[in-house]
C-alpha cells in the first residue's frame, strides 16, 4: 500500500509560479473564489481547477489529467516562453509539483457535487467545473462547445427549401468559372468549391496562400445570388439575399475588402456574365465580427444575440482559423434560423489566441476529401468534374460533404522556393527543407545569423537585392530586385512630404503610399521577449535606423514611428492588430503629430488622422510576433528563428511565418540547424472535447 499522496496548498504552488511569472493572476483569484465557497474541498481538486484555467488563457478548452501527469512541464508549457529552461530539479517546476498523485487518485480526489460535475455529455448542473472522463472543463467553455457542435450538426442535413437544381448550377458556373479550354477535364477545385458550397447552409472553404480563395468567395456568392435571383423570378419576390462579410481583426478585415472590390473590378472590365441586379448586391466592405455583433465597452455581451439577430441570409467568415470558440458561439446565436453560414481560411494556420482551434478541428480531414458516392454524383452534374476515387468515401461523415479544400496554388509557381517551404512544412518533410536551404531559389535565402556582429543590422536598413526572370519580357531576361528594408518607406517619407500648404487630399496620398511601403518589409519572430523577441528587435532597429540617420528618436512619437494597437476601440473604430504610420500634419498652418490608419474599409476607404493622445494601447511594430501578423501579407519578410527552443515554436508557427511572404522570404537561424528540424516535429495540439473529433 502507498501511503496517501500529500494534500498540497495550491495558493502557495501558484503564488510561487505567478512570481515567477508563469501563471496569470486570474488562477490565483479563482483558487481563492473556489476556496473560499468551498472551505472542504481537496486541494487537488482547487490546483486542477487553477490549471484548467491557466489551460484555457493558452487556447485549451479542456485539461486532460491523464497527459498532464505523462509530461507536466510540457503540458503546461511552463515555464512559458521567454522565462528560460527550468530544470527538473527546480521544486517549482511542475514535474516536481506533482509528482505525489497518480491518476486513479487525482479522479477521486475531484468528487466534491458543488464544484465539479461528472458527465456523460449533458447536465443541468451548474457547477463551474465539469469532467468528462479525465477532461476537466471550465463550464462556460464546455457549454460553449456544445453549443457550437449543436449548431453545426443541425445545419448539416440538407433543407429542400435552400437547395438548387443542379443544372442550373452548372449553366451558372459555366459563364463565372468556365472550364479551361487547355485542360477541361481536369477538375478545378474552385469550381468545385462553389458547387459544392452553394449547396449547403453551413460550408468551410480552405486553402494556403495562394489557392484564389478570394476569387472563390466571389464566384460563390455571384452564383448564389444568380441562382436565388432565378428562384425569386419564379417565386414572384425581387428580394434578393442579405449577405454581410466579416473577419476576426480589422487588417484582416480591410484586406478581404481591398480583394473583393479589386476582383469585382476586374470583372466588371469584361462582358458581365450576369444579371447587373447580382453584380450591386455583393457587398465589397468587410466589418471586424465584434464590430457586426455590437461589441460593447466593457461587456462580454454583444447588442446583436437570440433575441436580437442579425438581418441577414448569409455570412461570411474570412480568416477563420482565428476565430475562437467563445466568440464563435456568440456568433451563431446572433444568426437567424434561415441564414447560411461559410468559413474561409487555411487550416493548417496558427489556431486562434483565444481557447479553441475550431477551423482546424472541422478541417482536419479536408486532405483527404471523403466525399460520399452521391456528393461526388451531385458534383459531376453541377460541374463536369468526375473526381478521383481517391478523393471518394463511402463511409465519409456529414461535415466532410460540406469542406473543400483549394488544391492549386496561383500565387507561386512551381519552382518557388516559398511555395515548395510551405508544402515541406506542412507534410514534415525534413529531407526537402534541408534541400531548400542548400539551393533556395529566387524567392528564398536562408542566414545563419549570431550575435553581436550578425549581419541583421545591415538587412533591416537596406534589405536584400535578388536576382529573378522579369516575366513581362518574352526573353526571360533576368533583372535584379532590391527590398530595401525599412529604409524604403523612411526615404519616401522625407522625399515625398507635401508642403505646409498642400491640400489635405495630398497628405492622404502620402500617408497611403507610405502605408503601402510600410507592408512591402516586415520583421517576424517568435515571442515578445529576448534578443530575439519583439522587444528586443525593436529596440535594435531604432537603433539601426537611427545611426543611418532614417529617424530621430530623441522622443516617443517620432516621425515615421510604425504602431500597432493593441486593444480594440470601437468608438474610434481601432481594432487590435491595426497599424498606423506617425507623421507630421498641418492643422491651423503649424506642424503637429498624427498618426496615419487606412479607413475601416481598407486601401479603398482612404486614410483616418489620430492624434496620438486619443489612441488606444500601442506598442512599436517594426517587429510583430507571427501570431500577431495572421491576416496580413508583406512583399518581402524576414522571419527569424529563435536559438533556442520554446513552446511557441511548432510546425504551424513555422508554416504561418512562411505564407506571409508574397514575393520574398528570408529565413533567419540564429541557432544551430538542428532546432528548425525539431520545430517541424512539433504541432500545435490544442486539447478540445468531442467536436468532430473523428
């Protein structure tokens, strides 16, 4: 018989690790609520409950007990990142915290009706912890799960009243994404996409950078629109669908509106293939989700819910993979019961900041297809397309039928050493990055870069010049191209400042050009801390651009400042994550500091003037985290790699770094060649309940 594990005090554990700085303070405060409630329960049971919440503030809607005694320290990630290694003879580590408790013991150890309540999937018990198994939920994160898979599950089945004859949609789709003339029989995912979708009352397109999911959701929503404008003229109603288009942060925002408008244009250049009554309804401004739900100041709780839905049949979701669970759920009870709802984005992204991974959980088996027999059927005769059977499932689930993935990439071609990264990422293939490094094609270098003399200095000031194939020419020639780093835009901000008595139009012009230049180089790195770390880099490209003589910093709102906000405004309209330029504008014929966004449309909604004092939290964003840059593309990036390992560097923080490159990647390894290796073998793994899990 082993004698009884010892009770352990948790205030005192997580005291030590919130000085250390590797807990949040919320953990300590509940451990005191729930103590406090409940003066009887075991201290197992309170520690569990403060781990299970220090699991959700990193993105885990469960804990599993059984994997956090396999590998604690790991689980946890503690300490985090930044915090430095801790051996395992440190007493605070969480290997050696416990070490006294098995499994068997730790269960029993959480029976206590008042604060934890033992399910089998459903409970009118309303106690803030629930176990499923060796899952232990925060409730409302559990409630929030169920709500979201019910939801899903009931809009899975197909309703008679929303679907299309699928001759009409292949009339339709013949005249948006006519089958090419080179190759028609080969299968065009984006037709696919639009066929397959339309169908449905719940729908996810994904794919990387590159594969026209813009293109895709412009094409789904014209013959949406075609086909419903066609039923209406049956039906005799001239309503046609209310569509409204969405994103999780107002960059992303304004970049899918910046797409659409630019593809809706491009279309409209040639014979419309459509009635002009489909072109007019599809919206080109694209709102932050928050801002669309009536986010407001210093609520959880948005105007727009159950009992006040949204006006609208559709929605839109881009960039999904950010999106988190709570939010999600918001979100589905604000939709009314006949809206469609599509997700856009790319599974094998960063998942969300906030708990949960929902996109890549329903995505997870979009590699595959497993379309049913009948899906396939209902496909050839919507497109033309007769699928691969290996694409086929006859035991293929209700959500597969209502995923497609985009299988071609139009952004890089074949030979790009971006694109063949990306691919390497994501398949884990070890051997062809190593290839990659030694011969990385026009669009790819790789520095093995160590401090203090590193080379960095001279990067982030005048960049990189390459060599590439000038394609406009039909003799391939072969042309150099020069980034320039920061020193780009620095240079257009002294050379192009209009005079003091300048139209106000001409400082618009100015701040948008610079803004422009400004998404033509970015830094990208792993963490906040460190040398390597935002704070860090920032810190040394001031310096950098300081001692070329490119900015002044004798004070903090210096001219050509880059910022970031951090925190949501909605009475300004400053969403986190928007990024703004700091000039000098004329007001009242003197010099005053402002600080330049793009409008909450984006590009095409011209520029909005702050003056720095009304602006929310900002920090310094020559530097930004890869977490930080989802919903956002530069010309050229520079990603560097941390020395050493942390626990954000996985495949996926690898693979989102990468595909934010749109024409140049330099890759930087400040430690030895083996670490990136490692960073390929490693996953993102968030731990949610049964949501699809299959």
């Amino acid at each position: 018989m082993h004698p009884p594990p010892e009770t352990p005090d948790p205030l005192e554990i997580l005291t030590r690790w919130r000085t250390r700085g590797w807990v949040r303070v919320v953990e300590l405060h509940l451990t005191a609520l729930l103590r406090s409630r409940c003066p009887d329960a075991d201290g197992w049971l309170l520690l569990a409950a403060a781990l299970t919440s220090h699991q959700a503030g990193r993105g885990h809607v469960h804990l599993d007990l059984a994997a956090l005694l396999e590998d604690p320290n790991g689980l946890l990630a503690l300490p985090p990142e930044g915090s430095g290694p801790t051996p395992l003879r440190d007493p605070d580590a969480p290997q050696r915290r416990l070490a006294g408790i098995d499994l068997p013991t730790w269960l029993a150890r959480l029976d206590h009706p008042a604060l934890i309540a033992a399910l089998d999937g459903s409970s009118d018990n309303r106690t803030p912890l629930v176990r499923i198994g060796t899952r232990l939920y925060l409730r409302r994160l559990w409630q929030y799960e169920q709500e979201v898979a019910a939801w899903i599950e009931s809009r899975l089945t197909t309703d008679p009243r929303q679907s299309f004859e699928p001759s009409s949609v292949r009339m339709c789709l013949d005249r948006l994404l006519p089958l090419s003339p080179i190759e028609p029989s080969a299968v065009d995912w984006q037709r696919i996409a639009c066929a397959r979708l339309v169908q449905t009352r719940f729908g996810i397109l994904t794919g990387g950078p590159g594969t026209g999911k813009t293109t895709t959701v412009v094409r789904l929503l014209a013959l949406f629109l075609q086909l419903s404008l066609e039923r209406c003229g049956l039906d005799g109603n001239t309503d046609l669908p209310r569509i409204a288009l969405a994103a999780p942060t107002g960059k992303a925002a304004a970049r899918l509106g910046d797409a659409i408008t630019r593809e809706l244009e491009r279309m409209r250049l040639g014979t419309s293939p459509l009635d002009p009554q489909v072109w007019n309804a599809i919206p080109n401004r694209v709102t932050t989700l928050h801002r669309l739900l009536g986010g407001q100041r210093d609520s959880r709780h948005f105007r727009h819910d159950a009992e006040n839905p949204l006006w609208l049949d559709l929605l839109v979701i881009d960039e999904a993979s950010m999106v988190g669970l709570e939010l999600m759920a918001d979100l589905l009870r604000a939709l009314p019961p006949q809206a469609r709802l599509f997700l856009i984005g790319d599974k094998d992204q960063l998942a969300s900041v906030e708990a949960g991974a929902l996109l890549g959980t329903l995505c997870q088996r979009a590699d595959g297809g497993h379309y049913t027999p009948t899906t396939a059927t209902h496909l050839q005769e919507a497109t033309g397309h007769l699928l691969d059977p290996i694409w086929l499932d006859p035991d293929g689930r209700a959500l597969d039928q209502a995923v497609v993935r985009l299988r071609r990439n139009y952004r890089f071609a074949s030979t790009s050493g971006i694109g063949q990264l990306a691919q390497a990422i994501n398949a884990g293939d070890a051997p062809r990055i190593a290839a990659l490094r030694a011969a990385p094609g026009a669009d790819l270098a790789w520095l093995s870069l160590r401090p203090p003399e590193d080379g960095l200095n001279a990067l982030i000031v005048h960049g990189m010049a390459w060599t590439v194939p000038d394609i406009n020419e039909q003799n391939h020639q072969i042309v150099e191209k020069n980034a320039g780093g920061y020193r780009d835009y620095l240079t257009l901000l002294h050379a192009g400042k209009p005079t003091l008595e300048a139209p106000a139009e001409a400082f618009d012009l100015w701040a948008g050009a610079l803004l422009r230049a400004m998404a033509g180089f970015q830094l990208l790195c792993a963490s906040r801390q460190g040398v390597w770390g935002v704070e860090g880099l920032n810190a040394r490209v001031e310096a950098a651009l300081r001692t070329s003589g490119l900015i002044e910093t004798d004070q903090r709102w210096y001219v050509g400042r880059p910022v970031m906000i951090t925190r949501n405004d909605h009475a300004l309209g400053l969403m986190n994550g928007d990024i703004g330029i700091t000039l000098e504008l004329p007001v009242d014929g003197a010099w005053w500091t402002r600080v330049a966004f793009w409008s909450q449309d984006g590009e095409m909604g011209g520029i909005r003037w702050f003056a720095p004092s009304r602006l929310p939290p900002v920090e310094t964003v020559f530097a930004m985290t890869v977490h930080k840059s989802q919903g956002s593309e530069f010309g050229q990036v520079v990603l560097v790699v941390p020395e050493s390992l942390n626990p954000i560097l996985t495949r996926e923080w690898l693979y989102t770094g990468v595909t934010r490159a749109r024409e140049r990647l330099i890759l930087v390894e400040t430690g030895e060649a083996a670490l990136l290796e490692t960073i390929l073998s490693r996953r993102v793994t968030r731990a949610g309940g049964a949501l699809f899990e299959g």
